[in-house]
C-alpha cells in the first residue's frame, strides 16, 4: 500500500468471497460495469458509504447504498 495512503488513514479494503457470492442479489438493470457492481455491493453489504459522480450510481440507494455526490 503506497505510504500516502497510509498518512492519510485510508485503508485498502479486500474483496471477500462472502461478497463475490452474494453479487447476482444485486439488480443488474442499473450499472452494467461488473467492477463498479462490486464496489457497489461491498459499500451495501459493509454500510459504508459510496463516493462517485456516477450517476448510474443513484438507483442502487433504493438498494441501501449511502451514496456521496
């Protein structure tokens, strides 16, 4: 993990199997990017909360994504 991440208090977040198994539980008419579903369904399963501009991102807040514009 490059230092600046680390001063700055980020952390890396791996991608569990748990979340990769339960993937097809999200819609697929929204977001067809099949990395951005992933980060999409670890930031639902986790609680945290999703920063993007994306605004195919919006639709999975009806799915409980905490999304920051």
């Amino acid at each position: 993990m490059p230092i600046i991440f680390k001063e700055k208090g980020y952390k890396i977040i791996p991608i569990l199997c748990d979340e990769t198994a339960t993937l097809w539980k999200l819609k697929l008419d929204y977001h067809k990017d099949p990395f951005d579903r992933i980060l999409i369904w670890q930031a639902i399963k986790n609680n945290f909360t999703f920063i993007s501009n994306d605004v195919n991102m919006n639709p999975y807040r009806m799915e409980g994504l905490r999304l920051l514009w």
